[in-house]
C-alpha cells in the first residue's frame, strides 16, 4: 500500500481543489490553441492589429533563416508591416501536431506549419515549425516568444529539394 492518502481518503476540499486545478490548465492550453490558431488567421489576413495583439509588450521574434531578432511588440508589429508589404496573396497558414506544456509560470508550445501563398503567377509552398514560450498578459494568453524556422519557401514548380530550398 503506498503512503498518504489514496484518492477516496482526500477529503471533497482537497478533490475540489485538483479538479480545480486540472480545469485551469485545460482552459488554458485550449486558449493557447485558439492563440495559435488566431495567429495563423491574422496572418492569412494581414491583419496588423490583430496580430500585435497576440504578442506581450516584450516579446522576442526569431526568424530562421531569415535573420531577423526582434523585441518588443512595436519592433515585432514593424517587422510585420514590412512583411506584409511583399506581393503575396491568398496566403494560407496552417499550424499543425501541437505540443503545449507547462513550463514555470506559462507555457511552452511546439508545432509545425504548412503555408501556400500566391505570388503573381507563382504557387509557393513553405513548412516549417513554430516554438513559443507563452504567458499571461492583462488576462490573455500572448506570444513572450516566438520562433519560427522555416525549413522551405519555394514555388512548387522548382520543387523542394536541394540547398536553395528557400527561395525568398
């Protein structure tokens, strides 16, 4: 018989209170997938607005292999403004096979993404992953950091393989 009390000796305060606490971390990582998924929307959209507010006021963006290393939500909005400037529509992001875990205060989450994009006449496909470190900011779960690697962004006619697999 192991030590301590076994679940019918908990008392209803102590049952109670871990349901309690299994409720909270469930709520939150559905909010977190909502993130993700809200992410991937304003993206599609090029939706500023939106998309800044997804992110604390002192996140990190990575972006591999594109070398961009920025802090701070406005530094993260401007470099999504210029993002959006490229010529590309009907973008479609898609993030996929999430992991989200407690990690101290927060969260952390992995995941990979598909992308398809028109560029003139042009059909692009991109993959890669995400991984972020999320926390709660003014009662919201947003992006503290985020890293995106791209592992290819080419137009489907040139194909995926080889060392220039990431044309832009």
């Amino acid at each position: 018989m192991q030590a301590g009390r076994t679940q019918d000796e908990r008392t209803l305060e102590q049952r109670l209170a871990q349901a309690e606490a299994r409720l909270l971390e469930l709520e939150s990582v559905e909010a977190i997938r909502r993130l993700l998924a809200r992410y991937c929307r304003a993206l599609d959209a090029r939706d500023l607005m939106n998309l800044s507010t997804l992110f604390a006021r002192d996140a990190h963006l990575v972006v591999t292999p594109w070398n961009v290393d920025v802090r701070s939500r406005d530094a993260i909005t401007e470099f999504y403004r210029q993002f959006f400037a490229t010529p590309a529509q009907d973008d479609r992001h898609y993030a996929v096979n999430q992991i989200i875990e407690k990690y101290g205060d927060g969260y952390r989450s992995f995941c990979y993404f598909h992308a398809t994009e028109v560029q003139g006449s042009q059909s692009i496909v991109g993959w890669g992953t995400y991984e972020d470190r999320l926390i709660q900011e003014d009662g919201q779960w947003k992006f503290a950091e985020r890293r995106i690697t791209i592992h290819v962004l080419t137009p489907i006619e040139k194909g995926w393989a080889g060392p220039d697999k990431i044309a832009f």
